[in-house]
C-alpha cells in the first residue's frame, strides 16, 4: 500500500509553519490580554490607596474616593474637573482611537492661561498638531470651523480656539462621555472603590 513519504527537511519546514501559526495565535492572545493588564496597571497608578505606597510627584498619597468617582457621572464638566478623572477618561478615549478629542480640549484649557507674548508658539502648535487638515491628531470639525479657527490662530487671542473647543466639547458629552459611563473601566473603577469604603 503507498505510504507518504516526507524528507526531514519537509518534515521541519511543516512543523515551522504549525509552529509559527501556534506562536501568531498566542501573540493575538497575548495582546488581549496585554491590554486589560496595562490597563489594570493604568488604573492602579490612578488609585494609588488601593496600591499603598505609591506617591505622586509632590510625595502624598492621592486618595480617590467613590464618592469622587460617583460624581463624575454628573457631567462632563465634573469629570474633566478632576485630575483622575481627565486620566481614567483618556485612557478610555485611547480604547476607543479618540483620545485626540480631551487631549485638544486640555490644550485648549492650557492655552487660556499662556502669557500673551507666547500665545502666537502656542496656537501654531494646537494648530498643527489638532486643526490643520492633516494634523496628526486631527480633531472632528467642519471645513468652516477649521477655517475659521485657522484664520483665528494667525491673530491669536486667549479665544481663538473656543468655536472649536466647545464643538469638542459637545462631541465628547454626547459620545463617548455616555459610553465611559457603561465601561467596565469606570463600572470596575467604581466597585472596587465601592468594595474598599464598606471594608
């Protein structure tokens, strides 16, 4: 009765190939779970108490509650409000490809406050980083809006970025602020601390 034959060179090229799919396969896996695992890390680093030790840079413990927690689904305002809160949302922005969007409003917010002799270095930067139609991290606005906020970035004021910042803004309250709320970085955030306070 014929037999197959396999030389030991097909013999090894076989096996390399099943090998390299098991290794793709533990690799796909691997990412999965990498990303709930730099997640977690994420959020242990936000919530240093439930990590002890763990100090910021102006060496005391930050203590986030739940009820700091539970207010940040009041609004967005109270969320962007607070340092963890900007943290844990962007890190939930960054799951979704949008973390240009509170990045933009954080520059936004940090261009309100820059002395007038720097305002001009500081707007071509939001410009090009956010605006311009090939921006790296191109936020969501209209052509008119873009326009607009280009011509005001030219000429900068302390209010050349406000049209498009609220416009994000909006975006940010009617999207993705919504589903932070259903995540189960904020649903587990919020147990976690939940389960911490009744200890």
């Amino acid at each position: 009765m014929p037999g197959f034959f396999f030389s030991h060179s097909n013999m090894t090229e076989l096996n390399a190939k099943d090998d390299c799919k098991l290794a793709e396969s533990k690799i796909h896996k691997k990412k999965q779970k990498a990303f709930g695992a730099d997640f977690k890390n994420y959020l242990k680093c936000m919530v240093p108490h439930i990590e002890p030790g763990i100090k910021t840079s102006s060496s005391r413990n930050i203590m986030l509650s739940a009820e700091e927690v539970i207010q940040w689904s009041q609004s967005l305002e109270k969320l962007l409000a607070s340092q963890s809160g900007q943290g844990v949302f962007r890190e939930f922005l960054k799951s979704e490809f949008s973390e240009e969007n509170i990045e933009f409003w954080l520059a936004c917010e940090d261009y309100k406050k820059t002395k007038s002799d720097h305002l001009h270095g500081k707007a071509e930067r939001i410009y090009e980083e956010f605006v311009q139609s090939d921006a790296i991290k191109q936020i969501n606005i209209d052509y008119q809006m873009r326009e607009a906020t280009a011509k005001r970035a030219q000429e900068p004021t302390h209010t050349s970025f406000d049209e498009a910042q609220k416009t994000v803004y909006i975006l940010m309250e009617r999207d993705s602020y919504p589903r932070f709320l259903k995540s189960k970085a904020y649903l587990n955030l919020l147990n976690q601390l939940q389960a911490n306070t009744s200890k």
